[in-house]
C-alpha cells in the first residue's frame, strides 16, 4: 500500500528523474509559486543517556579491548550466502572449515573472556565444596589455633586493607550493576513517549501528504494564469522588450543630437559673451590708459617741487620717478577680431528649432510599444483558443489525480497505523511487567552481592573496633569474635552466589558485546546496510533485494544505505525509494504537447516599425550648417594672449601701498600729503576700472575656452552624430523585423518557460518536500540506535560489567577475609611461653574452655 500511496507523486514529473535536478528559471520571469505545506515532526531520533553515558564509554573501551576486530562484511556475507546442510559432511568442507575458523578467529576475545567465566563457574564452587570440607578436617585454618608472629599486628593491618579495597570495588561495580538496571527501566518506562512521537509523525506523514499534492496541482493555475496575462498583453510586454532591444541603438544616437542642440545654444551665447566682452575690453582699456596718464602727468610735477630737492627727499624721489614708467596697461584689447559673422551663422542655425526635432524622434520611438499593441491584435484572438488548451492540461491532471486510488491507500495505511498502534498501547503494559520481573531479578543479584559486602564491611567493622591488641587469641572479645565471624559468612556467601552471578554475567556478556559489534555499531557508520545491500545475499536471485521487494525488478539501483540516508535528510519518498521507475506520465504532462499552438500563434506576428522617423533632413541639415558656422576659425590664439595678461603691467594697489609708504619717509608737509593724495587717487583707479576689466576677461576666457573646445574637430562630431541617428533609422527601417523576430522568440520562451519552469519546480517539491520520509528513518533510529542499542544493549553491557567486575574481585576478596578472620576470631588454643622467652613469670594453663591444650602438655614433659 506505501507504494501504490506513491503513485500519485508520478503525476507531476514530466520525465524520468533519478537525482534532484536544478530548477530552471525563464528569463527574464520567475513564478513564485510558495512554500509546498509541511508540517515539522516532533520525533527526536537521538538519545542523550546523562551522566550514565561515562560508564557506556568505558565498557565501549572495554569491549574494543576484547574484540578490537572491525565489523567483518565479507565474513558474514559468505556466512550469509553459504549452504549448511544437516550432514556431518557439509560442515567438514574446506570452504566451511574456513568460515569457521574465521569466525573462531573474530570472536576469539568473547570466546577466551567466556571461556574463563565458565572456568570461574565450574572451579569456584568446587573449591568452596572442597574448602568447606577442609576446615571441617580442622585443616585449611579450621583449626582453632593461632600461632604467634612477631609481625602479625602487620599482617592484619595489610589483610584488613587489602579487604577493604576490594570490598570498595566490588562496591562501585555492583552500583554500576544497579545503576544500569535502573537506567534500563526508566527508559523502557519512558519509551512510551517516544513510541507515540513516532506514530504521531507517521499520521502527519500520511494525513499531510494528501494536501501537498492538492497544493501542487493548485500551482497550475498560477502558471496558467501568468501565460495567460501575457497573452493578454502581448503588445505593451512584446513592445517594450523590442524598444529595449532597439533603444540600445535609438537612444544613444538621439541623446548625441540632443547633447549637439544643447551645443549650439551654448555656442551662441559663448559667442554673445565674447562680443560683449570684446568691446568692453576695448573701451575700458582705453578709459584706463588716459587716467593712468594724468596720474603719471600729475606725480612728475609733484615729484619737480623743490622740496624733493632737500637731501633728506631727493633719493626717495628719485625712486618714485623711476617707477612711473610702470603705471600703464598691458594687455591691449583692441586687435583682436570680431566674432561677429559667426554669431550671426550661429543664429541663423538657431532659427529651427533641432531640440524640438530631436524630441519628436524620441516621441516617435516611444511609441513602438503601442505600434506593436495594434499590429498584434490577432494574437488576441487566438487567446480563447490557447486557454482552452491550458484547461484541458489542468482537466487532464485533476482527471488522473482523481482516477488514482489515494483515499482508499490513504484509509488502509491509516487503518493500519491506527491498528499497530493499539497492539502497542495493548502490549506495552506487558512490556513493562516483563521489565519489572527483569528489575527484580536484577536487583536481587546485586543484592546478593550487597548480602556480601555487608558481611564484609561488618566484619572489617566489628573485628577493628574490638579488637584488643593486649588480649590473648583465646581471650579475644565478643565483638571481635563477631566480625570474624561476618567475614566467614561472607566468605561462605560468596561461595554460594558467585557462579551464579558469574552465569549471568557470561550469558549478558556474550550477547550485549555481541550486538554492540555486531549490531550497533556497525548500524551507526552504516557498514550494516553495505552487508544487507550486498548482491544477492537476500535472496539467491535478485540483485537488489529492496528493489525486487517493491518494483519486482531487483536490476534497479535501490540500496538499504540510500534510501535509509535520503530520508535521514527527509528528502521526499520519490527521491528515497526511485519511484519514477514504477509510472511515467509523460503522456499527461508533456510540455511540448501543448506549447507548440502557443508557439506557432506567436512566431506568425508581423511588426512593421517604419513610421517611427528619428530626425528627419531639416534637422540633420541644421546640424551641417552648425558644423560650417565658422567658429573653428576664430583666433583663439590671439585672444588667450590678451587674456593671460594682467590689465596693468604693475598691480595698481600694490604700486598705491609702496608710494604711500615712501611718502611716510618724508618729513611732515606738503609733498608727504600730495604723493598720500595721488596713491589714493591709484586705489580708486584700481576698484572702479580695473576690476571690472578682471571681471570682463573672465568672462571672455571662459566663453573662449567653451568655443575652442566645440570647435574642435566640429565637423567631425556632427558628421558622427549624423551617422548615427542614420544607424539606428536603418536598423528601425531594415533589420527591425531581426530584433522583432528575436524578441518574439524570447517572448516565446518566457510563455513556455512558465510551464516547463512549473514542472521543474513540481520536480524539486516531489523530490525534496512532497511526503519528506525522515519519519521511516525516525522509526528505524528509534528501533534499532535507541531502543535496541543506547536502551537496552549500553544498559545490559553496563550491567555486566559492574556485575563481573564484582564477581571477579569476590575471589581476592574470600582470601583475604579468610586471613583476616583468623586475627579477629576467638581461638581454642594459643601459643604458651616460658619465663624466659617471655622476659616475665609466664603463665601455664592446661585447659583453656575445658580443652586439652596439647602445646602445653609436650613442652611440659619435654621439660
């Protein structure tokens, strides 16, 4: 049912795809068509296990160092593909031989580590039946006697210490035990959580793919819309792309003639400026140089009084008279020549107006839009045919969309879901049941081994408390006596339980480290889908065992590996599964079916753009005459001489400043007052002719310097002004209905490129968004890396290795106990010395409790 479910993803492709392709976007327009409806899934598909996770670590360290083997494919391939018959024979042959000697080889670690806990289970209890029934021989220490040494308090101490180290081991170990037996319920407890986010995103999944697929035949209205509109406009879309295409040329060309108009009225008034300047120049300079002259005429004779003839005057007055020469002008204005002939040419030019012309081109050409509007009205015609035709492809599509059975697959599926998920709610009390039996007989090992270090630890306990360093073996108190005693019953406890905790321990063993190898860590680097991908190893005769399962057509290229990693990446189910290779719709969804009437509709335009004149020959002529004006003749030469020379050969204020200074060198009177009068008379000069004369020339330079620049190489700039806006008359008149053509296939394109852009894009929604299967891959992580492998396997693995470890070291832990006791229990006999070896009186006693005391006795007859 999930693949007749899948069906329905076929509508939309218009080819057969396999891998994601790049959507293609139609120039110059791109639809937006939206975001396909997605809703985000709950299920988290990793688990965090907490501070616990320290311990998983060092039993994955402990597990390497057992089988630091790889995960061997090859090895269970040929496990896989081989024939094992009943007969002693099949397994005798050389080629099984060496597969079992290979798995020998790979599992060597389980087999020696499971080997020795069964050499634990099988000698541990025989050596307590045998130790048991030594003591009770009075052998083995069961005799009641203690024999002094001088380091016996050292002895003790050690035995004591070495005992409670171990206990502390066997300690951490059985916490380890309880905390992985805990941690294995509390997530079982709380995988119910989990278990329901997974059938929650897999209704999402099937309850939302419906709706994406309405969504995406829903689109189609927005292609058909968009072609459409176009259509309905194919005069102003179509006219502005030709007026682009051809303003590349038209708009230059008529901007040159603009910027030339612009040129000539400023030619003229260029022109203006330099006459007017000219003539002011003129008489400025002549005004200047008569008033210059009175001045000098009126210094000398001040200069000829007889009281520059006092030593004291003479030689500043001498200076002064040098410097009259320099009170004259510099520049002289007078030749230059008129401009007058070319102002009048130029005003002449200026009587049509070429703006005016130059505009009416550009109106013209702005027109084209609307020429095209009126000569494509037949287009508009054929529009109802056209959509027609686009309804009949979005009636195909809802046609074959309803004619697929996707409610009823929708219904079964849901049914089925619906059905798992109450078997699971039924059963998962069970589940729970079943684990509490499981924790209860979990805890009961670990507090059988608690049982042990009780003893033990009370043993340690009582025995250091009271024990009496003065008191004889014979006399030792009762709290002393007790802790030995707890030693011995622990001792005899661990007996009792240790090759059954030894059992446990080698049965998890083998099978959590084995599907850690086995099964766990090869899930995680995806080595375990290579082996089931491998070529038939599933089944003798299918190369692809996914393939042959869903398309029964095993030579399809569909993998474990790669669909589990595409919906890991919750890429769509078409993608996951290559389900193009179960319907091809080209046959409902060809493109080119339907756009060929479109096409051929649009290649019959005819535009004809001939009226449009971009400037006709009186402006072009206008444009000559401008270029024979003659203003490439004046001397310009001669006028930036004049200009480049200052109005006075000596700067008038400064001249004023330097007279008024050297008059100041005089003594007081009337001479000092008449060279002050005539510097002032110079600074009056200077503010009421000579700056505007300044101002004058400025002007005359600028304007000059704008002719020189137009004029240069005049006739050349209009003669290419001219051939351009030539250019582009032909190119409207000739090689417009080129553009036209071209354009209109572009136009073409962009109409199809809605439709084959619409197919893309239902590619790319099928492949990345349509019926996302991340929650396939959510329920194969939550089965196999959490329940099975972080759950159950990290808890089971952490529960034998505490559990084992504690196992282990109840052996050193029995030995030393056993020692210990010796020193803490209350002996039968003890060792009697004589006066002299004791340094003191001694003491003698024959019966101690009513016992013979047999050391007493030989040394007494000795004696």
């Amino acid at each position: 049912m999930a693949v007749e479910l899948c069906l329905l993803l076929l509508l939309f492709c218009g080819s057969t795809i396999s891998e994601v392709q790049p959507i293609y976007k139609p120039p110059p327009g791109t639809l937006d068509f939206g975001f396909v409806p997605a809703k985000t899934y709950d299920t988290g598909a990793y688990h965090e296990p907490g501070p616990i996770g320290i311990l998983f670590k060092i039993v994955h360290a402990f597990l390497y160092l057992v089988q630091p083997n790889s995960f061997p494919q090859d090895l269970i391939r040929k496990l896989a593909q081989q024939k094992f018959g009943n007969t002693q024979g099949d397994y005798q042959k050389p080629e099984n031989v060496v597969l079992t000697l290979q798995a020998i080889y790979y599992e060597i670690g389980f087999i020696v580590s499971a080997a020795l806990g069964l050499l634990f289970i099988l000698l541990l209890p025989l050596v307590g039946l045998c130790f048991c029934m030594c003591r009770c021989c009075d052998n083995c220490g069961g005799e009641m006697h203690q024999r002094q040494k001088k380091n016996a308090d050292c002895q003790r101490s050690c035995f004591a210490t070495f005992l409670f180290v171990a206990s502390l081991i066997i300690s951490v170990g059985v916490l380890c035990a309880y905390a992985a037996n805990q941690h294995l319920t509390n997530q079982v407890r709380g995988a119910k959580k989990l278990v329901n986010s997974n059938f929650k995103d897999m209704k999402i999944f099937l309850n939302d793919t419906p709706a994406q697929i309405d969504y995406l035949v829903s689109q189609y209205n927005t292609t058909k819309d968009k072609a459409l509109s176009d259509l309905n406009n194919v005069g102003p879309l179509l006219g502005s792309r030709v007026q682009e295409q051809l303003g590349k040329e038209v708009r230059p060309a008529l901007d040159a003639a603009l910027t030339m108009a612009g040129a000539i009225r400023e030619t003229k008034e260029a022109l203006e400026n330099v006459s007017v300047s000219a003539e002011v120049l003129q008489e400025g300079t002549e005004r200047l140089h008569a008033n210059l002259t009175d001045v000098k005429m009126h210094l000398s004779n001040t200069l000829n009084d007889s009281a520059c003839s006092v030593a004291q005057a003479a030689s500043t007055c001498n200076i002064i008279r040098n410097s009259l020469n320099q009170l004259n002008i510099n520049a002289n204005f007078s030749g230059l020549p008129g401009v007058s002939s070319q102002l009048a040419k130029v005003n002449d030019v200026l009587k049509i107006d070429l703006s005016s012309l130059v505009q009416k081109g550009y109106a013209a050409f702005n027109d084209t839009p609307d020429l095209v509007v009126n000569q494509t009205r037949n287009i508009l015609s054929a529009v109802p045919y056209i959509k027609n035709v686009l309804e009949s492809v979005g009636s195909n599509i809802t046609t074959f969309t309803k004619a697929l059975p996707v409610q009823k697959i929708l219904a079964d599926l849901t049914i089925y879901l619906t059905q798992s998920e109450a078997y699971v709610q039924d059963y998962f009390p069970v589940v729970e049941q079943y684990d509490f039996y499981r924790w209860l007989g979990c805890l009961i090992l670990c507090c059988m081994v608690v049982l042990i270090l009780v003893f033990f630890y009370l043993g340690l306990l009582c025995g250091t408390c009271g024990y009496d360093k003065h008191s004889s073996p014979t006399t030792r108190g009762c709290i002393s006596n007790t802790g030995g005693n707890f030693l011995m019953a622990g001792v005899g406890f661990s007996f009792l339980f240790s090759w059954l905790l030894m059992i446990v321990v080698v049965l998890t063993f083998v099978t959590g480290g084995n599907v850690e190898k086995l099964v766990c860590e090869p899930f995680e680097d995806k080595t375990l889908f290579k082996v089931l991908d491998t070529p038939y190893l599933l089944n003798q005769h299918w190369k692809n065992y996914l393939s042959g399962l869903l398309f029964k057509n095993p030579n399809i290229n569909l993998t474990f590996e790669k669909v589990y990693s595409d919906c890991k990446e919750n890429k769509g189910i078409y993608t996951s599964l290559h389900l193009e290779h179960l319907f091809n719709i080209n046959e409902f969804l060809n493109v080119s079916m339907y756009t060929e009437d479109v096409a051929l509709k649009i290649e019959h335009i005819q535009i004809n753009l001939s009226k449009i004149i971009l400037l006709d020959e009186i402006g072009k002529e206008n444009l000559l005459n401008f270029s024979s004006s003659g203003i490439e003749g004046i001397n310009f030469a001669a006028y930036l001489t004049e200009i480049n020379k200052s109005v006075t050969k000596v700067d008038l204020l400064s001249f004023a400043n330097d007279l008024e200074a050297r008059a100041d060198q005089l003594p007081k009177g009337a001479l000092e007052n008449a060279l002050k009068g005539h510097a002032n008379n110079i600074r009056m000069i200077h503010n009421q002719q000579v700056v505007p004369l300044e101002q004058a020339m400025s002007t005359l330079n600028q304007s000059i310097r704008l002719l020189k620049r137009t004029s240069s190489e005049l006739t050349v700039k209009v003669k290419n002004v001219i051939g351009a806006v030539n250019a582009a008359q032909l190119l409207i008149n000739n090689n417009a209905s080129l553009v036209i053509v071209q354009e209109t296939k572009k136009y073409m394109d962009t109409v199809v490129g809605y439709f084959e852009q619409y197919i893309e894009w239902v590619k790319e929604s099928i492949a990345m968004e349509v019926a996302a299967c991340k929650p396939i891959a959510n329920v194969i992580d939550t089965a196999v890396d959490i329940f099975l492998c972080s759950y159950i396997t990290d808890s089971v693995n952490a529960f034998w290795f505490g559990l084992g470890g504690s196992s282990i070291f109840l052996i050193p832990a029995i030995i030393f106990a056993v020692k210990l006791s010796k020193y803490y229990r209350r002996m039968d006999t003890e060792d009697v010395y004589d006066d002299t070896e004791n340094g003191n009186n001694g003491y003698h006693k024959e019966h101690l409790y009513g016992i013979h005391n047999p050391v007493f006795t030989s040394s007494v007859e000795q004696w």
